[in-house]
C-alpha cells in the first residue's frame, strides 16, 4: 500500500553547505518513507490529500549525532575540569563501569532515550559501554523509540582500569561475536557498528580480530581520532611504526576505505592525516563542545569541508553535555571563530549554512540519502516550537532558524517523522 | 514592622573566588531583605516562625547580568555572520533606530522583561538606546518586574549612521539631563547609569559633559573597552593622545576612579591598561558568547582574577544570545580553555567555582552586598528547576550546581526573591 503525506510549513533545508533552500507556506511531500518533493504550491496529483497543516511552522530535517556515548549522558555537565585522559580514568570510566549492572543500565538508559526521543535529532552514532546485556537493553529501548540509530558495544583491552577492561583482545573479539549474533535480525531501527574505543585501550590482538570481524559482517565502523596532544603522543609510543595517528588504525585496515567509518574529533590532524581520511572517505564528527570542555582544541573544519570532506556534527555527550545539534551548529560557528581570532590561521570561520549543513545532510550522509529533503531523502522532518522565543519584527524564514541554532533547548519540537513514520 | 523569611533547600553560594559553599538541607534566613545567615540547623529564635519549604531543590544567589543592550534582545542570535564594527553598522544600528517609536519599544520591551524577569538573573546593568521615551518605556516595566536594575540612555553623537546619532555633544548632553530630571525620584528598583556608547561613538566634548553630568549627578558609567583589534586602531587615531583604549576614557575623567565604572569586554587589553583599571577600580564585565560570536577573542580572565581585579559576567544580548547568566558562567570556562590550548600562554582555564563566583558575589558587588549569602547581603534567592534533567544516580550538591550550569535553560526557576521580596 502506497502511502503519501503531506506537510505544509515554512520549510528549510541544505542542498550543499553553501545553499540553505528556503520556502515559506510550502509542502514537503513524503511517499513511502521517501521525500518527493518541496513545493511552493501543491500539485494537481495530490490535491485530494489530507495536509497535515503546520502553516506559520518552521519544518527542517531531522539533525543527525554523529558521535556520542549514551552511558555518559547520565554524568553529562559535571566533573568538567579535566583534559581527556584523565578525565577518562576519574569520569568516564567510573561512570560506565556502573553499566555492569543492568537495572542500572535500564534506569539509566531509559532516561537518555526518552531524552532522544523527544529531542531535535533523529539519527544517532552511540557508544555503549563494553557490556552485552547493557548493551541490548540500550538497543531495545531505542528500537522502541523509533530512533534511527547506530550502537556499538565498545572494544576495550588494554590501559583501562580493571573494572572496565576485556580480558584480552580475544575475549574482546569473542563478545563482540556473540552480541552480533545474539541481536541480529532483532531490530529495524537500530543497527550495529564496530565499535574500537581508541588506540591506546585496543591492543594490535584486538584490532587485528575486529578487522575479520568486519570483514565477515560488513560493519562500518566508529571511533576516536586526534583529539588530545598527549594521547597522540601515546598513540605513537603504542604503535610505534605508525606515521601518525590514523596510520595506526589504518596498519590494522580499519581506516576507511570501502567501509563506512566514523572519526570521533579530529583536532590535531597533520596534512598527512587529513590527505588520508580524505582518499579513504573517512567520517569526520566535528565535536565543538567537547573540544572545548575538554581543553582539546578546535577542529580546522574549514579546511575539512574545503576539501569535500564528509563531516557532520557530534554532541559527544559527556564531553559535551548538550543533546541538540542545533546547539552543535551554534558552536562550531563560535568555536571555528575563536579559533580564527586566536591563532590567526587565516582559515574562514564556518557560517551559518555550512553549520546547518553538517548538522543535517552532512551527517545524514551516514545513513545513506538522509538529512535533506530533496526528492528520494528519506523523510527526517521536525516541526519546531519556537514559542519560547516570541518575537516583536517580521522575522525572514533564514533569520528564525539561525535564531533557533542559538536559542533553541533539546526539546523545543512539536513534531517528529522519522522515515515518513509520526513519532509524535 | 520586621519581616523575616526562612527558605528551606540545598543552598549553594560563594564567599570567594574559590570556595563555594553548599549546605545540603540547609535554612537561608533573611531580616527585612537582607540576609542573616544560612544555617544547617535552624536557630531556636527562629523557630516559632514559618519555612517556605523548597526541601531538595537547590537554592543559589540570584545572579548578576552585568552587561547587555535591551534593546537588541528583539534580535538575538541572528545576522551572526559578522565581526564588531561592521556588526553595528548592519545589525545593531538599524535594530535601535526602530526604538525612536514607542509603540515597538512597548512592545520589543515587554517581550524582554517579561523574559528577564522568569530569567535566573536578578540584576543587570543594562544600555537602553538614545531615545527618552523608550528608555523611560523600558525604566517602568522593569521597576514593574521588581528586578533590581541600573538603565542608561545611550550617547552617541559622531560616527553613527544619520538615523541614529544625536546631533552633537551638547544634544546628547542635554538629553541625558532632561532624561534624569524626568526621571529622578520615579522608581525605586531602577537606577540611572551613564552609558557612553564607545570611544569611537563620542565626541571629546560631549565626554567633557558627562564628566560633569557625572560629578553633578554622582553616576555610575558602563560603557566598552578593548573589544575588536579594528576598534582598538581606531581609537587610537580617534585619540591620538592616549596611550591606549582605556586612557582615551580615562583622559576624560571617566574611567573609575570614585565612580563606580564598568568596562565590557576587555579582550585585547595591554598591561598598562590592566594595571589602570585596577589602579581606578574599573568593574571588568566579561561576555564569553559574545566575544566568541562577534570573532572579538577571548579575554585573559585568569589574570584579572589572580590580580583581585573585579569581574562579573555579561550576556551582551545581542553580541550574545543567551539570557541566563548559568549559560555565561560555562561558557567562561569554555572559552578559557580554548584560549589556553589556542595560544598556548600558560593562563590556566577558569574553574567552575571561579565562573560561579563571578556571576553570583563577583557582578553583585557592583550593587553593593549582592550575591552571596553571608550575613549582610541583600537577600536576592533563586529556587532552581532541577525537573528537565532526571538522574539514574546520587549526585552531590556541587555536581548538580555544575551540571545546571551546562545544561538549564533561562527560565528553570521556581521561585525568585529579590533583596528578600518574593517576584514569584
């Protein structure tokens, strides 16, 4: 049975990071799941069709988290004065080792995904924890959610306290088996994604197991790349034939290449690094809050999207404590801006389309045709609540959704479509 | 007659920059606005009398906006795209000039009020535009919201598009003094501030009127200091004279000194002027958002604090989007750690106690004894809304204070006291 919606608004989208489309009092029509088009006046064919009438609405895709760790939302904003590392060993670590538990996991969990449920963005990238049953109940509760989404239960061998450590890079390899095998076929929304959590806590063992494993079951792949000057100085001290930090994982053939993979902040790429995720098409995850709670810097994403790279936006939580993406975009303009200010590196601070776009097409991307809504996109829509803004001057179509990157809270939605579904 | 008030909660404050104080189910009590003491137990005298029980919600001073322009919040967080200068010329100063109608300004102010009042802040300093009716407009909704303000008519009479510039310095001049005398002796929670809009805004002989408004009237000045490289040039060649930004103020009489002063910004401040606004006193009004929005940089905060300098935080609507002064305080430290990874100058970033300090007891001081909860000091209380961030675990009082100031939005309020007055 063919079904066909119709919603009527005041509609934004990107067709390239250079070009924001924008059409007041439009129609955005969905068949099958799929856009069909945006239209200024609604053609003949579909004049018998009920509209569902957002007139006055602003409607834009649905945003897309490229990169974050659905255990740290429950610690996200706090314990904030600390670069990575340590902040992994004193935070991050304690904070996931809790997901042991699963009656934990649930209370946890059930509290993010409802979070994400209700939030501006309908795609997501998520880190779990190294747990399987956790890990499935995480996988269960998005499913329910009607969330597109990514889970991976994270690898993790080495350099890691004992209480959130694998035994070694087969009983690592040997879960990851077994979690695959035991939650395929399970799930319509959610799939899974090879899931390394960096260099230093993956040992050569490991890494050379998760490449058959990724192999055998053509997983794309996520994680951690350039994102702290000392963790790169270890990354070197732990592979030390490797020329830089992508080199390492890519020695292991998990760098790209025909696989859909995902690098999590991107810092502190030399030319060399940059040159090689550009020819393996790897995923860049612009993380601009957690770069800079994390006194890790600030990705040179001018150069990145210059160079057609696919980027998208990630919220990290909990380096960053923020589910919007729409607070991502605002902070990749800032953040690219200071950057430019205070190394005077002459590269362009990003404007706002650009932002707009790696929030949406750019890390839609991931997912396939996903985050615009050009004829045959899969129909991500979100119908946003700016009645906590009013306003007293007429406001352009442009004007109100760069207001909504800068003021918007998670939730201000009333309405939700994922895949031409209602979520709500 | 005595009135006295006892809030009953979890009660965080400052005394220092470095110790913040937290009272898990503590009593603030508060004689006749003022406060008497925050007790773990409650005193036997105070026992017959009654407690506005607010068991388990966090209860913080209410906090400080020490720099922003009213009249640019009906704007916030749109035409981003733009450094300082320029920034005025097609943003700002067209935004103000619709403020010469009272009717938009009755309208675009009510809007604002209306917010700041449900807004986490309790006081503020801020600029109206240089029209009388509006600022008088915008003077009696807020002595109506029953927050605590200072309010300055703008003077800006040279280098100013022609619809919104005073004709010359004594126009302006003579504008403030009508302003005041209409004024005086109408309001009890509003006061007048002198509100030079820039160096580069003023004429030397319209900086000599004030001068003499403001020994006559004894006022208080905000204005900006340091903000933009552009700027600073300009004000060089403007005042040929001075040694720098802060001296061409200072050349005037107008930099300190007995008179309450406030300088916003300060970015790009060279030693000899850190050393005269510390010599004179000079309030240091620091605005994270804006610096990072308007591409201006990041101001050397760590050492303003470490040299006793006094500094509070400044949303700067519109440079800055975001009313909540919470938002300010994580973005100070945000932006003090970009700035030390960027630059490398070894200023170790701010902590949260130290952003806590500043938005609260730091920018209160400018009000007197404002925004602590020792005995003394005006009674401004804020009950939080702790609802819209749930929790799997226990968290301690620090962490759930720190968490709000990444995560609340500007209205997560229950109840709001000013100088001990219930606003709500």
């Amino acid at each position: 049975m063919e079904t066909t919606r119709i919603l009527k608004g005041d509609i934004c989208y990107s067709t390239d990071k250079d070009t924001l489309i924008t059409v007041p009092d439009g129609f955005l029509v969905c068949e099958n799941g799929l856009c069909a088009g945006v239209f200024r006046q609604l053609p003949e064919i579909y004049s018998r069709l009920s509209v569902e009438d957002y007139t006055g609405r602003l409607i834009v895709p649905g945003l897309t988290d490229l990169h974050m760790h659905a255990p740290q939302y429950a610690f996200r904003g706090f314990k904030m004065d600390l670069e990575l590392l340590e902040w992994l060993n004193s935070s991050a670590f304690p904070e996931e080792a809790r997901y042991e538990d699963p009656e934990y996991a649930r209370r946890a969990y059930s509290i993010f995904v409802n979070d994400l449920r209700k939030s501006v963005n309908t795609r997501a990238c998520l880190f779990a924890t190294l747990h399987l049953p956790a890990t499935k109940i995480l996988m269960d509760l998005l499913e329910e959610s009607g969330l597109e989404t990514f889970v991976g239960k994270v690898n993790m061998d080495r350099n890691c306290p004992d209480y959130l450590c694998e035994k070694d890079g087969n009983a690592s390899a040997d879960a990851t088996i077994a979690w695959l095998e035991q939650t395929a076929g399970h799930y319509s929304h959610v799939r899974p994604i090879l899931t390394p959590r960096f260099i230093p806590a993956c040992s050569d063992h490991l890494m050379e197991r998760l490449r058959d494993i990724q192999r055998e079951w053509q997983l794309p792949l996520q994680s951690h790349l350039s994102e702290n000057p000392e963790e790169i100085a270890w990354v070197q001290e732990l592979v030390p034939g490797s020329r830089f930090y992508g080199d390492a994982y890519d020695q292991f053939g998990l760098f790209g290449g025909d696989v859909p993979t995902i690098m999590a902040h991107c810092v502190h790429c030399p030319p060399e690094e940059i040159q090689l995720m550009k020819e393996k098409g790897v995923y860049i995850a612009h993380c601009p809050q957690s770069n800079a709670n994390l006194t890790s810097g600030a990705a040179p994403v001018r150069l990145f999207l210059d160079q057609g790279m696919s980027v998208g936006l990630g919220s990290d939580i909990a380096g960053g404590t923020v589910l919007s993406i729409f607070r991502a975009m605002a902070e990749a303009i800032q953040v690219s801006k200071l950057r430019a200010r205070l190394t005077g590196d002459g590269l362009k601070p990003l404007t706002m389309e650009e932002a707009f776009f790696m929030g949406t097409k750019g890390g839609g991307s991931f997912f396939g045709k996903v985050g615009s809504f050009e004829p045959g996109y899969e129909c991500d829509a979100i119908v946003l609540d700016e009645s906590p803004i009013p306003h007293p001057q007429k406001l352009s179509l442009k004007e109100r959704l760069e207001r909504f990157l800068y003021l918007s809270g998670d939730d201000w939605v009333l309405h939700k479509y994922v895949k031409g579904r209602q979520l709500f």
